[in-house]
C-alpha cells in the first residue's frame, strides 16, 4: 500500500469538494484542493465506463500536482435504456445542456415504460491515483426508480426524476431525491457510499 500523507481532489468543483472533505474529516490524511496548490488541469474525458473517465481525471492531476491524487465519476444507469445516460449523464440531451433538458429527454425516452419497470440506479466510481499507476478504486451504488414526472425543488441533476429505494421501503408515498434534505439525500448517495469506502481505505492506510 502507498504512502502518503497528503492528497489531491481531482476537481475545481467548490461545492463537490465541500462535501468530499466533510466525509473524508478525521481521516488523518490532508486534503487539497487544485486552488491551493495552483493546479490548473481540465482532463478530457474520453473512456466508456466511469472507471476509466475517474482513472483519467485522478492521473492527470496527479502527475500535474506530484502527489496522489482523487477523482471520481458518475452518472445514472436507467435498465429499459441499457444502461444509459450512463457516462453521458451530464450531457445526456446535448453539449451544453441543462439539467431540465437532460431529465426531459429521460422522461420522453420512457414515456411507454409502465411503473414497476422503471429501475435505475445512480453510480459512482473513485479512483485514487500516483502518477499512472492506480493504487485503488471504490464504486458506490444507489438503486431506485425513474418517475413518472418531476418532484420536489431540492438537489440538481437527476434528483427531481429518481426515487430511491431507501424510501420505498419507508412509505408508500414515495420521494425523489430533490424531495429529500440535503442531509437524508448525502446519507445514502452513490458518492457517500464510495466516500466512506475510500475514507475507511485512508484510515487503514494511515494506520498501516
């Protein structure tokens, strides 16, 4: 296992690495952002899977930086669409596009897909880097529902068409994730549950 002490967010994202330095607190390994260590690095990304687009963005920082750096990808995989938005999540309508083109576009797509077959789930991969070489990877998962229309004001992206299973379970009413706090919404994300694996993998290493 590696050694370090120190490593980068592979992402210029404020908000992103906001909530990844909150997760990753109490780890006993400092995390750095691009801004404070004059890092300026936009990775194109160009693999089919999230793995290979988090490989690219945490490989390239981190050989801008020289030190370990951290990125991660993500997106939604709905299964009456093979899997797709997938790694075109963000750009799912067109180049440029905005979150409520991206969801219009989702729900035409599935506008004769009855309730009950529906299923989706968000995923997110992180992959941390020294150089070329991954050191390692954590994947997390949020498996749920596509709905039939938009709902609640909260969240971005997809959150106002994805149900969680997490609250089919609580209710029959159900709520999409921008119905949600942000705080219920962090506590099963797909980026939450690979945080907190990628935080155990820096406790360990740390303590190693």
């Amino acid at each position: 296992m590696a050694e370090f002490s120190k490593i980068l967010i592979a992402t210029n994202n404020a908000h992103k690495i906001e909530e990844i330095r909150a997760i990753l607190a109490g780890t006993g390994i400092e995390i750095v952002s691009p801004r404070e260590l004059g890092v300026e690095v936009d990775p194109e990304e160009t693999a089919s899977t999230f793995k290979g687009n988090a490989i690219i963005k945490a490989s390239e920082f981190s050989l801008a930086a020289g030190i370990p750096a951290f990125a991660d990808d993500s997106g939604l995989c709905v299964d009456a669409l093979e899997g797709a938005p997938g790694v075109y999540s963000s750009r799912y309508a067109f180049e440029g596009c905005t979150f409520e083109d991206n969801n219009n576009k989702l729900l035409d797509a599935l506008k004769d897909v009855p309730e009950g077959k529906r299923n989706a789930k968000f995923v997110c991969v992180i992959s941390l880097c020294d150089g070329r070489n991954l050191l390692s990877d954590f994947r997390g998962e949020l498996s749920g529902s596509i709905a039939i229309s938009p709902k609640g004001d909260n969240g971005f992206g997809y959150d106002p068409v994805f149900v969680p299973d997490f609250d089919k379970m609580r209710s029959r009413n159900t709520r999409t994730l921008a119905e949600m706090t942000k705080k219920e919404k962090n506590s099963i994300s797909h980026r939450s549950n690979a945080l907190k694996m990628f935080a155990s993998y820096l406790r360990n290493q740390l303590h190693s």
